[in-house]
C-alpha cells in the first residue's frame, strides 16, 4: 500500500512539472525567445535539498528525485546513516551517480585518506567542504590562513588519489580584507593544483558579491555550481543565517541567472546541483527545472 502511494506520489510530481514546463515555455517571457537553449543539460540535485525527506524513506526520496529525471547527486560522505557502499548500490540500481560528496571541515582535515576512500567507493570525482570553522560571525584572515594551510595539506592528499577538493563559498568569506576581500586571499594563497571552488550563486550574492564576475575573476578555479536563488528585497549582511523562506525557485528571486549560468558556461563549470533550503521543494523544485529549460541564448 505504502509503494503505491510512493508511486502515485511520483506521477504528481512528474505531472506538475510537465505543466510548469508548459507554461514557462508558453509565457513568450523575455527568457523563453528563438534561440539555442542556454541550459540545454538536465542538473544535479544537492541531497541537502531533500533532507527532510531522506530520514523517512531513503529508497522512495531516490525514487522521488529519479523521477524529475535526474541522474546526479551530490551527497555527504556519512549520507543517511548507510555505509558507502550500500548507499552506491542504491544508486546504481537507479541509474544514478554521484560525482561530489560533501564533508565536513574536522573530518577531511582529521583523515583526508579516508575521506578519499569513502569518495572513491561512491564513485565521485570532488570532495567539498562547505563551511570553515569560525567564531559567530566574526570570520577573521586568521580563520582564512588555517583554512588555506588545511586545505593545501588536505587536497593534496585527495590530488593523489585521483580526486579535486572543492571548497564552497558561503558569503562571510567576502568581508573586506586589504584591496580586496578575505576569499581573495584564499583563493590566491591556496594551490591551484589541489584546492577548487563551489559557487554557490545564493551565498555570494548574499555575501555582497556579483556570482557572474566572480566565476569570471578566478576563471581556473570553478569546478561545480549550486543553483538557487534569492528572494526579493534580501540584502547581504556577510552571515550564514539567511532564514530558509528567503531561498525561492530560480527566476523568482533577485539574481541575474542568464548572465550568471553564460559566465559558469565560460569558465567551465563541471557540474550543476539544484540545492533548494526552503521547505517548499516539492513546488520549488519542478519551477526551478522548468525555467531552467526555458532559458535561451
């Protein structure tokens, strides 16, 4: 009975979202004119976009993500509480992959090995840390020379077994700091050869920055994307606590995603996962799938 549901609950969601396509597609807005498509791929899912949905049903979460037509997942290296390679099994037997697999700061720079060991059985190609060990708000140049000293050991370690460590941006990097800003210096002082980066569109907007210039800015070093947006009127304050309702669908919010999505086309971007933080997803998701695939060059 309760697979049943799993199913029909599905086929919604697959309706919806050939309705919402429908009528981006249909509007005539300025985004869906004569052209090529500017996002013609299909994009990853961050599993955090789901993690309210994981603990009740891993299995019919992966059903529920497979069925928007998503192959991509980008999941923690401790993910749901199943060892990797149970977790890789589930995956394979739906087709799915996943080619980043987050971690947290302590854990990779405690046993980056392991770390690599657990990546590898998943079947990623990036290692990302998403967050850099700091006091309230208060993110210090001190906090960005450990980090850029943990993170040059720790990606080599991960360089030799075949694997990138990305770090993520989460907007309290982009304070002021000398000529430029406390991401600056991290990007300059890290090694190219073993230290990437996540953009994540939302956070460096909200950290006061313009995502398109600054993919743009360090064009080398941009290996993955978080797509999302933010709503209107939100300001940057440098924080990462933006409450989850200011997180909209794509095309609902403030951020320029055409010029955004051209500079990460140009600096070639790898991968692309819709990460979604508020608790909107089953509506948010599909809106964000189908403005995606109304945008044209």
């Amino acid at each position: 009975m309760t697979r049943i549901k799993e199913k029909d609950h599905m086929k919604k969601l697959l309706l919806l979202l050939s309705l919402l396509c429908a009528l981006f597609v249909g509007q005539g807005s300025v985004t869906a004119q004569k052209g090529k498509p500017l996002f013609p791929q299909t994009p990853g899912m961050a599993a955090y976009t789901y993690r309210y949905s994981f603990p009740k049903g891993i299995e019919a979460t992966l059903d529920t993500i497979q069925a928007l037509g998503i192959t991509e997942l980008e999941v923690g290296v401790n993910a749901f509480g199943l060892a990797p390679d149970s977790l890789r099994q589930l995956l394979d037997a739906r087709g799915m992959t996943a080619p980043s697999v987050g971690v947290g700061y302590e854990q990779l720079v405690k046993d980056p090995q392991e770390v690599a060991r657990v990546a590898k059985i998943l079947g990623a190609k990036y290692v990302m840390v998403a967050w850099i060990p700091h006091q309230g708000d208060n993110f210090t140049v001190e906090d960005a020379r450990k980090a850029v000293a943990d993170f040059n050991r720790a990606g080599k370690v991960l360089k030799e077994n075949g694997l990138t460590f990305n770090y993520h941006i989460h907007g309290y990097e982009m304070r002021p700091y000398q000529n430029g800003t406390l991401f600056d210096y991290i990007a300059k002082n890290t090694d190219p050869e073993y230290v990437s980066f996540t953009m994540d569109m939302l956070w460096a907007y909200h950290g006061g920055q313009d995502p398109a210039k600054l993919l743009l800015k360090y064009p080398n070093r941009w290996t993955t994307m978080h797509l999302k947006d933010l709503k209107k009127g939100v300001k940057g304050d440098f924080t990462g606590g933006t409450p989850v309702e200011n997180d909209v669908a794509l095309g609902e919010g403030q951020l320029d995603i055409p010029a955004i999505l051209k500079a990460a086309k140009k600096v070639g971007i790898k991968h692309y996962f819709i990460e979604d933080e508020s608790p909107r997803v089953i509506t948010q998701v599909p809106v964000t799938m189908a403005y995606l695939k109304s945008l044209k060059e």
